[in-house]
C-alpha cells in the first residue's frame, strides 16, 4: 500500500466514525452521508462476553432481519468501560447506552427505538443518562465518564474491533505514516522522550530513554516486544486495548522498530485472554493483507513483521527478561541485569519491551506531538493512566484518568462509591507488588512518584476498592499466597522468603501470632527486597509492608488480641446468638451442617419459643445460621 | 499400563502430535507452542508425549518436563470432561470467591487440582480471567459465570451432571 492509498482508505469510513464521536445534532447531520441510518455498538469485550453479549449480538442481527431492517449497522467493538452493566449497547447518532441487555430487552430496542421514526427506550438506558425529568444526557456526561480522558483508549468501544478499516478510519496507522515519510528514527526517539513518557507496565521507566539505549547498542538484528502477559490479578487494561485497537499495538510496535532498526517484533500474550489472542490474531493477518506489515510499508523501504509468543500461565513472565527467557521457548525464569535487555535481551540481542499500555500511547504522541502530551498530567509523570477498578466499588470497570487525579475522584465521582453503605477502608494498587493507599491519603494525586512515597506502587494500574469488611492481614497473606505460588524458584531470597513470609502471616491469621512476629516480618521483607534477582522477590514483601504501615494495629490486633478486626480470619471468630433477639424458629439449627445449634432454656419477653445458642466447641465458623436468622439475631465477633 | 508408556494416545493423536513438532521445530523458542499444542491434542501432558516431543526437538527429556512443569497452565495429570476453574484473582477474592471454591468442593467431593472419579469434573482455581466486572467468577470449560454465589453453585453444576446423563 501507498502513502495515498492509505490516506484514502482513511477517508473512506471516516464519517462512520465520524457520527459515534460527535455531540448528537452533528452526529444525526453526519448519519445521513454514512448510508446507515443508525448504527448499533455492542460491546464484545470479554466482560461483556461473559455476560454474553454474543447473543445479544445474534438477536439483533434476528429481530433486525424480522423487522426489514437494513439500513442500521452492527459493529462488535471493546470495552467500553463499564463492565458491571454489561452487556452494554450503544445507538448512534443519538448516544443512546442501553445497559444490561437480555434478548427480551434487545427485541423492544428493535421494535421501539431502530425501526424507522423509532424513539429511544429510555426504561432500558443506562439509568445514570437518564434525568429525574426525564430528558435524556449524553453517555459522556455522566460521572463514570465526565472525568475521564481517553488517550490509550481512544479508540475502544468506538471502533469494529476486527475491522482494519474501521481502525484506520480512527487514525491507527496515521503516525506510522508521519514517521516513514516525514521522521528520522532520532526524530521519533526525541519526540517519546520529550513527551515523557514513563512505560504503564510497573516501574515508570521512561519509555524514550530505553529506546535510545537500543538505538545506541550496536548490531544488525533487533528486536522490538510487546508485554501483553497482564499478569497482576485485578487488571485487565492490556486485555482491553487489545480486544479494542488491536491495530495500535502493532502500529507502536513498527514505529519503534523504526526507530531503534528492529525488523521483527513479539507480543507475548497470555493464553487467559482468548479473544484478544483472536482479535490480534485477525489484525496481523489484516495488517499483512493491507500492506501495513511486512515488506517495504508504505513504500518507504522499512520492512517489520510481528509474531504472537503465547504464555502459559507464569506470573514472573510479566518481568522483562523472564518473558524473554519464555519467548525463547525456556523455563521462564528472570536472568540477572546488567547487561540491560537494550544491550543483550531476547535470543542476545539488543531488545525493547514496552506494555500494550505504553504502546497505545505512541499514536497521539507523534500525531499531536510532545508538547501536548507533555501538558497532560503532573510534573514527572505524564499523560493519562489507565485503572481498572474492582472490588468494593459501584462502578466496576476500565476508566483512564490523567496522572495526578486523586484516589477521592476515582472511588467517589467515576467509581459511584462503595456499595451497599459501607465505609472506604483502602485501594490497594499494583497488585501483588504494590500496597495500601489508606482512607486518610484519598485525596493523594495518584501518579508514579506519590505512590511510590506512600509506599504503593502504579503497577500496571489494578486499583482495587477494600469496605470495613476486608481484614488486612488476610489481603496480604492472599497476595503472599500469590507470590509464593508464583515464584519461580531460581533465587533464593524470593523462593524462601515469600514461604517464610507466608507461613508468619498464616500464623497470625490462626491467632497463634507472637510478640516479635512483627519485626521478623520486617526483618525478613528488607532481606527479601534488598537481594531477591527480579522485581517479583524484590516487590513481594510489599504488600504487607504497606498494611503493616499503614493498619499495624490490625495485626496487633490479631497477635495480641487474638481477634480479627474486620472479622474475617476465621480462626479468631465466633458465632452467637443474642437470646434476646432470637424468636426460636430454629431455622439456624436445622441449617447447621455440624448440629452445633440447640435449644435453651430462656425465652425473650414477647417471644413463644425458648432462644437457641451454638455450642462453640462444635461450631466450624462457616456462618449459615448468620445467613439464614431472619431476625438479625446471629452475631459474629 | 506398560502398553501406555510405550504409546502416545490414538493412532490420530499421535500423527497430529508429529505434524506439530514438524511445522514447528525450526521456529526459535518451539518447544512452548508444541506443548500447548500437544495439551490441546491429548486433554494433559502424559509422559511418552513428552519423550517424544524430546525426540523430535532433539533436546533432553528433563528440558521438555522442565517447561512441561513450570507453566500451570501445562498438566501432567489427566482433567476432567468439564474443567472448572475457580477465579480467586484479587478482584474475585475480596468479592469471595474462596467461598465459591469451598462450596464447589464441598458439592463435588473433591478438592481443589483433583479431578472427580466418573471423570466428569476437574476443580483448578486461576488468577484473573479478566472479568473482574462480574466479580467473582468461575469458568467451567469455556463458558464464565459471573457475579456467583455459593447457594448458586449447585444449580450449575447441575446442568453439567444432568447434560452428560
């Protein structure tokens, strides 16, 4: 393909795109060139998969055929966002975002809203669009989306996710146009450092530095890789970059080559996310057809192909020289640095390894250059970070702020708050290797550098909500199960440490905590952090050093006590009855599944039946007489 | 047994594990992609499968169980018909998915990593499926269920049982 080939190409579905992007009058004004009356985006990302957006997508097409329509266009696109209210469907020109869809639901948007002189069914929107006076707000105005600023997520949920069209269309392959004719490889070098962009995978490493460091190691083989190996349970923004812009990555990935004289390119993906494998699969393949990929694109003379590694489930993998350990087909074991991956990385060569996330970035910066994106952000870190927000929050799902936005913003504006009326205890952010931002800290500025002083981290940007309900000490012995589990062995300061640092946290979760367990702990943690060979050993005493920080008195609690503040562990807990409340339906007893519960002699004034009450040397703590009692009269301590 | 040592699987599994390591074995970095193959082929990783996979790649046999014993998501053990998987990611976790695996056990009879004796069911737990919005969440083959809990076990895993009568 030619400059003007693609250019034109360009053009070609530009006012498609056009109609989903602008405010509703311009959009019904552009619908009328595009040959669609409407066009109906349906999520086909895997939360919305999962809450089995496919057959809302087959019944669409169904009802459609039923009804004669023809001139409404169906488009499977990524994440939107919103996960938790999935599965989500969006009608343009107007914006209508219809939520939760069942294929009941699906045949009255049909039949009331795309048959022609349709309205919106406003019952079935997103309830958040919808005002007490029932006028109806663009999709974009509501909390979860006001304040977000979409720069790696620009074109998810906006755009046909296999359709290459449609991704050009959006200005994917724009700025592999701009540096193949008007760049040098300094030129493009110059432009991501001054940007300042730091890699979203974890540490913050400024991503143009490392490039320039591949540029200046000398060879004729190169190689350039994409870190798709999203391994930080909770995160799932790599997944949806790829299921959304596919094109993106493999765009970044060809200007990087460019840039530092590489000519082929991997992305290890997880084998967990099977239809963004697919999805990158289909853009590869697309990318070949067009032109885009391969031999001499754009007719500039540079050649630059990509293939897919796929992992099998090795949390170290997501470390640098352990995926290129795995890349080449080893035990994925992490290798000791220097020498550097810009100096000797995948099969001894000099390598760059940047995540999806940082990869999505390159388009807009060379598109709209440095300075912009410079002026987006705080002082050192720079741009937009994507979250993804799980746990004890209203509004599940993927939201991209800038750098610098509070944690308050996040949890209470976007993310809708903590349900069901309880009360914000902490997000824990970076997962595994990261930390605690307590309640006190919320109005932290979330970006690199402050989370590293509270004693977090970015990570790769889960953001998981914890209520009064989470006990700490228990989240760390979860994320110490983790890397325990996950270590992979080779040096000993992670493989002992992180089973010693387990078996102390499980110790203290059974109530058979010491004096001076703590300072072993500590101890031990320092240990672990100042020798351990990768980030994974190095990183995973983290999670307890941030609770212990900031919630010591929960497992002083634990140790001296021998009580669970949230009352969680269950070692530490007991069930009883208030003889007060309890009327003596003996609902709780007949649930019991170890008879622990019986009759007593007391009956409450007011009631016909004696009272019950557990035998505490039967009881296995597990809790269905508290879900059972009707009257609120099971109590857990 | 003595017979199965010697054998890898049919006679059309052991030809589709051959085509696997022909196309393949010239690719630097193969021997993960086989193995992915291979698992795909014959449902686990038994041990003639990976001689021969050693055989055919020219490398030793400890190399091949090295890999083969690494990954998790690579098993040496046979699973069963319907492989569940118990999400026990963050996400999944601080919503109670350990609650959803001990009733998934208590229900099977079985614990976690132990495959049912009728073979019918396999219980793994994984990290992060990515559905974090339907929190928590299992898998059972392909298909996620989302947004569980334990007293809504039983009925799924009753389809399964009922649908393989």
């Amino acid at each position: 393909m030619t400059v003007k080939e693609l250019d034109a190409l360009r053009a070609k579905k530009q006012q498609l795109i056009d109609v989903r992007r602008l405010v509703r009058e311009q959009a019904e004004e552009m619908a009328k060139h595009t040959g669609y009356r409407k066009q109906v985006l349906v999520c086909g990302g895997t939360g919305c998969t999962s809450s089995h957006s496919k057959q809302v997508i087959e019944h669409l097409e169904k009802t459609m055929a039923e009804c004669d329509i023809h001139d409404v266009l169906v488009v499977k696109t990524g994440c939107f966002g919103l996960c938790t209210l999935g599965p989500i469907m969006i009608v343009y020109p107007e914006g209508a975002f219809y939520a939760q869809m069942t294929p009941e639901h699906v045949e009255t948007v049909v039949k009331k809203h795309l048959i022609p002189g349709g309205e919106i069914v406003k019952e079935l929107l997103y309830q958040d669009t919808v005002h007490t006076d029932g006028s109806i707000t663009p999709f974009a105005e509501t909390p979860f989306y006001k304040k977000q600023m979409r720069i790696a997520l620009r074109n998810c949920g906006v755009i046909a996710a296999e359709d290459i069209e449609e991704a050009i269309a959006a200005g994917d392959y724009a700025a592999v146009e701009k540096v193949l004719t008007t760049m040098s490889p300094d030129d493009v070098i110059k432009e991501v450092l001054d940007s300042g962009l730091r890699g979203r995978g974890g540490a913050g490493f400024p991503t143009g530095r490392k490039w320039s460091f591949a540029k200046a190691s000398a060879g004729d083989v190169k190689y350039v890789c994409c870190n798709a190996d999203e391994g930080d349970p909770g995160a799932f923004m790599d997944r949806s970059v790829l299921e959304g812009d596919p094109h993106c990555v493999l765009e970044a990935m060809t200007i990087a080559g460019y840039a530092i004289g590489a000519h082929q390119g991997y992305i290890y993906v997880r084998a967990e996310y099977p239809i963004a494998v697919e999805r990158l699969k289909i853009a590869i393949k697309q990318a070949h057809e067009y032109g885009l990929l391969g031999k001499n694109i754009l007719d500039s003379g540079f050649d630059f192909d990509i293939d897919i590694r796929l992992g099998a489930g090795a949390f170290v993998c997501g470390e640098e020289t352990a995926l290129m350990t795995s890349i080449e087909g080893h035990r994925g074991e992490p290798r000791p640095r220097p020498p550097f991956p810009a100096v000797k990385g995948l099969f001894g060569k000099p390598t760059i390894l940047n995540n999806v996330e940082t990869w999505a970035n390159i388009n807009p910066i060379i598109m709209k250059g440095a300075k912009w994106y410079s002026s987006i952000g705080t002082e050192k870190s720079k741009g937009t970070k994507v979250f993804a927000l799980g746990g004890k929050i209203t509004n599940v799902g993927l939201v991209e702020v800038p750098m610098g936005t509070t944690l308050r913003e996040i949890i209470e504006e976007i993310g809708g708050g903590i349900p069901n009326g309880k009360k914000f205890k902490a997000a824990q952010t970076g997962g595994p290797s990261g930390g605690c931002i307590p309640a006190d800290l919320i109005d932290t500025p979330i970006d690199f550098d402050n989370l590293v002083a509270i004693g977090s981290m970015m990570g790769s940007g889960g953001l998981i909500v914890l209520d009064e309900d989470t006990c700490m000490v228990d989240l760390s012995k979860f994320y110490l199960e983790f890397t325990a589990d996950e270590s992979c062995g080779k040096c000993t300061p992670c493989r002992i440490g992180t089973r010693r640092l387990l078996d102390m946290l499980t110790k203290i979760t059974e109530g058979k905590g010491e004096e001076g367990d703590i300072e072993k702990i500590e101890a031990l943690a320092e240990h672990m952090k100042s020798s351990s060979l990768c980030a994974l050993g190095q990183s995973a005493p983290n999670p307890v050093l941030s609770t212990l920080h900031h919630f010591r008195n929960e497992y002083e609690d634990h140790i001296k006590n021998h009580h669970c503040t949230a009352g969680v562990c269950k070692a530490l807990l007991s069930y009883t009855i208030d003889k007060e409340k309890c009327i003596g339906c003996g609902l709780c007893a007949r649930n019991c599944p170890v008879s622990a519960i019986s009759k007593t002699d007391y009956t409450a004034p007011g009631h016909k039946l004696p009272s019950m009450a557990i035998d505490q040397t039967k009881c296995i703590k597990c809790g269905v007489c508290q879900s059972n009692c009707k009257f609120k009269a099971v109590e857990r301590k | 047994m003595e017979h199965c040592e010697a054998k890898c699987g049919t006679a059309e599994q052991e030809q589709a594990l051959e085509a696997v390591i022909e196309a393949s074995r010239s690719t630097p970095g193969c021997l993960m992609h086989i193995l992915q193959e291979a698992q795909a082929i014959y449902g686990y990783l038994p041990m003639p499968v990976q001689k021969k996979i050693a055989e055919g790649l020219g490398i030793s046999l400890s190399e091949v169980y090295g890999v083969a014993t690494f990954y998790s998501q690579f098993s040496l053990k046979p699973k069963g018909k319907h492989r569940i998987s118990v999400c026990l990611g963050t996400a999944c976790y601080v919503k109670g998915s350990d609650k959803i695996l001990e009733e998934v056990e208590k229900e099977l009879g079985i614990k976690c990593g132990e495959c049912t004796e009728d073979g019918l069911f396999s219980i793994d737990s994984c990290r992060c499926v990515g559905a974090c919005g339907l929190a928590p969440v299992m898998m059972v083959g392909e298909e996620v269920y989302g947004k569980l809990t334990p007293d809504k076990v039983k009925g799924i895993l009753d389809q399964y049982k009922e649908a393989s009568k």
